[in-house]
C-alpha cells in the first residue's frame, strides 16, 4: 500500500473540535525533535506536508490530514503536538496533557498510535511514562525507533533491544515496532503495510456493527 494523496485538513484544539470520526485514524507523537514531521513527510511521499521543527512556543493542535491511499481507501492522518519541549510553561504542559488525554480516550476512530523514539538513545524516562501510561488508557500502539541512519545498525538494534527489555518490566509482551530513517527513506513501507492491515480489521469491525 502506498498514500496517493495526502492534504492537510484541519488543526484542532481539543477532541471536541476534531472531524467527524468516520474514517479510520492513525495518530503520531513523540518527544519534540524526534523526526515526526519528517516520519509523517517519508510516509506521506510530500517534502512539506508536516512542518520540520515547528517552535516549542507555538499553540498545541491537534493535526489532520486527509489520506487517500492505493487500495482507494481514505483515512484521517494525525500530528500530535510532542512532549519534552523545555522551553514549555508548567500552564503549556498542563494543557498538553488535558488534550491528549481527551484525544486518547475519546476519539472513537483512532485505531493506533504510534509513539516515536530517537533511535540513538538509550531507553529515556519520558517516553517509557507516556507509553505506560497508555496502557493506563489501553490504547493500542506502536513503536517507531527513528534516525536509524545516524548510528550504526548494531548501535540502532542495541538500543531498540534496551527499550523493549525496559518495557517488558511493567508489559507483558513487546508492541509492533519500526526502524525508520527519513534520509535513508527506510520503514515506510512496513508501517504503510501495518496501517492496511489495521484498516482492513477496522473495515470489517464497523461493517459487523
Ligand atoms: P519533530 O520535531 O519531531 O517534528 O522532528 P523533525 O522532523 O523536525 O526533525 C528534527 C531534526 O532531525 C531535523 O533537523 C531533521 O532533519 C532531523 N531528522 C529527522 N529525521 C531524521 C532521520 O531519519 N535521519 C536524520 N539523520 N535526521 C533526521
């Protein structure tokens, strides 16, 4: 599966505020810096679709993007505002936490979440909270280990191993995971195929109900 078209919809300040949850939805986040935007332009195969390095100050949205992929199939494509900006206000973290937690639990078509991680680090506090406290939500997601290109493959796979063994202390069994590079152009194809395959199981929940 490949996206054909993808164009940006709407920016939303709450759940509330987002479209209609008629179309599957894929949603993405991480720590800022991390190389979602440029993740969600590889997928995406559009240079300027998502902004690299949008500035810590500016106000937090929910992203929408509208997806229209190979198999004729549209989907709604989310950037989550990320976590770890240092330069963000005790208020800024306040309210970040607020929308998300109301995206998470409230967004009936949200099918994954795919939490990004620096492929270079070792296991980072930050994120192992925020995914456990998805488990807290039980929301289904998926790991995406980002610039594998920056260091070497044993380096990238030493780390992915730490942070899964760091996950198995409080989960019982290792979620879906990627290696991507967005200069090498790598992962794409995979995540692509686990969308689809989660868009088809999507199809045929809604079609029994
Ligand atoms: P965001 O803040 O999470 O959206 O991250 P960006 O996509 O803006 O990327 C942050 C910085 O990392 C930018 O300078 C990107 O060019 C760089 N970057 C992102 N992805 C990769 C990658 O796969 N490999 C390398 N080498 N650099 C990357």
């Amino acid at each position: 599966m490949e996206i054909i078209h993808a164009d940006y919809l709407i920016s939303s300040p709450s759940v509330e505020k987002c479209p209609d949850p008629n179309k599957a939805e894929y949603a993405f986040i991480g720590r800022s810096n991390v190389g979602k935007s440029s993740l969600i332009n590889m997928l995406c195969n559009k240079k300027d679709l998502a902004k690299v390095s949008s500035s810590p100050g500016k106000t937090q949205m929910i992203n929408h993007f509208i997806i229209v992929s190979s198999d004729k199939r549209e989907w709604y494509l989310v950037d989550l505002p990320g976590y770890g900006y240092a330069k963000r206000s005790i208020k800024q973290r306040n309210s970040w936490q607020k929308m998300i937690e109301g995206y998470i639990q409230k967004r009936q078509n949200l099918v994954n979440l795919f939490v990004l991680i620096d492929s270079r680090l070792k296991p980072q506090k930050i994120d192992l909270e925020f995914i456990n406290q998805l488990g807290e939500w039980q929301m289904p997601f998926a790991l995406v280990f980002t610039k594998a290109d920056k260091s070497t493959q044993r380096e990238a796979a030493n780390n992915v191993n730490d942070f899964l063994k760091e996950l198995l202390k409080t989960w019982e069994e290792v979620p879906p995971h990627f290696v991507t590079s967005a200069i090498k152009k790598t992962g794409a194809k995979q995540i692509l195929n686990f969308i689809n395959e989660s868009n088809t199981s999507f199809q045929a929940h809604r079609n029994k109900a």
